[in-house]
C-alpha cells in the first residue's frame, strides 16, 4: 500500500505566477517547495527572508499574520514603526523584541502578556517598576529577577508564591526580616537561610519545621534551648547536637 497519505504535505509555489521569478529564482535565491515567501509555510518563508532580507520591508504589511511576523525579524528596524498596533499579537511579540528601548514604556500595557514579558525582559531600569502592578504574576516574575534589590519592597507582598520567593532571594539581608510572617513556608525557608544568623532568632518558633530546622543551623547555641522538646525529632536531634557540640561553648568565652 502507498505511503502517500501519510506523508506530510509540503506546500509549493506555483512560480509562474511570482514575480520574483526572473530575480531570486534564476539567481537560486528560493526555491519551490523550500525556500519561498508566497506559500503559507512559516519554514520556506523564514528561509526566503534569511537569504533575501531586502525583501522583508515589502512585506510588513501583508495580509498573512505569519508573513509579517517573519518578515518584521529581517526588516530594518527603523520600518518596524507601523507595527506597533499589529492586531495579532504574534507580530506585536517580534516587534517588541526589536523595537529601541526607549520606546517600550509605551507597550507596558498591551494586551498580549508576552508582549509584557518581553517588555519587562528588556525595558530600562528606571521604566521597569511600571510592570511591578501588572496583572500577570509571570511578568511581575520577570520585574521581580531584574529590578534592583533596593526597589523590591512593592513585591515584598504580591500575591503569587514564586514572585515572592525571587524576592526573598534577591532582597538585602536586612530586610528580610519583612518576610518573616510571610504565608509560604517555601518563602520563609529562604528568608531563614539568607538570614543572619542574629536574625534568624525570629524563626525558630515558625509554624513549618523545616523553617525552625534551617534557623536552628545557624543561630548561636544558646538560642536554641526554646527548641529542645520542637515536636519534630529532627530538630530535636540538630539542638541536642549543636547544644552538646564543642563549639558551643565558644560564645561563653567571647
């Protein structure tokens, strides 16, 4: 039996209706079936431009989403203008990627969010807290791993667990101890391991053993009497440990 109707089909251009036929064609700059821009076939397009990039501008504006969208890769920056408002968003995300970066506060607000987290992955420092409110928790991820550590307080409280976690681990150390009642033990358990370890005191009481666990590592000894009957046997075993160790009586000497 024939294997034809399994194959894929590969779309290919009627080239004697192109009229690049006596240009790219006869130079072995495209080729039916592999390398064409008139066929819906994101691959043979992309291939086209990639050797012909001359001819992505005369193409910015057609009426096949995924032409344009290929064709804005190779265009000329500065003919990407009337792309701006795209109405599909595949072309807005390219043109966002490609657009001078002092022109993209004006997309912190498109309705695409990877158009936003494109925008939040490349915009300046000084625009890039304008996405700190947006309503998609990945772009305020993206805010959350690029604004500078002094300017992370308005996420201290977001309302998603992962963006609060990259800001405990980015946060100064002395502020951590805002994040102490945080609601998500995964939260606090970084706090307690980026904690001084006169800080951490503040933990050792925390709801989530495996908080009390990390802050009994690192506080002085003497702080740790308050855990000696902790409900969980493994912390129980780290203070009988570190209140029985050597070193433990290094502070009654300081």
């Amino acid at each position: 039996m024939a294997d034809s109707d399994d194959a894929v089909s590969v779309p290919v251009g009627d080239c004697s209706q192109c009229p690049f036929r006596n240009k790219t064609l006869l130079m072995g700059r495209c080729m039916p079936g592999d390398t064409c821009v008139f066929v819906e076939s994101g691959r043979q397009i992309d291939r086209f431009f990639r050797v012909n990039p001359a001819y992505a501008v005369h193409h910015l504006q057609d009426e096949f989403w995924e032409r344009r969208a290929i064709a804005a890769r190779y265009a000329p920056q500065k003919a990407l203008q009337g792309l701006i408002a795209d109405e599909d968003e595949v072309v807005r995300r390219v043109v966002a990627n490609r657009l001078p970066i002092h022109q993209l506060p004006t997309w912190i607000n498109d309705p695409d969010r990877e158009v936003r987290m494109t925008i939040a992955d490349r915009i300046d420092p000084e625009h890039l807290e304008l996405l700190a409110i947006d309503p998609d928790y990945i772009v305020r991820l993206t805010v959350a791993k690029r604004l500078p550590p002094g300017r992370l307080f308005r996420l201290i409280k977001d309302n998603d667990v992962q963006v609060r976690k990259r800001v405990a681990e980015r946060l100064p150390e002395v502020s951590l101890g805002l994040m102490v009642h945080d609601p998500s033990p995964d939260v606090r358990r970084i706090v307690a391991e980026r904690m001084s370890a006169e800080d951490a005191v503040l933990l050792l009481k925390d709801r989530d053993w495996v908080v009390r666990y990390t802050a009994a590592l690192k506080v002085d000894p003497q702080n740790l009497t308050c855990l000696a009957d902790d409900p969980e046997p493994d912390v129980r075993e780290l203070v009988r440990q570190r209140l029985h160790s050597p070193n433990a009586l290094n502070s009654d000497y300081d």
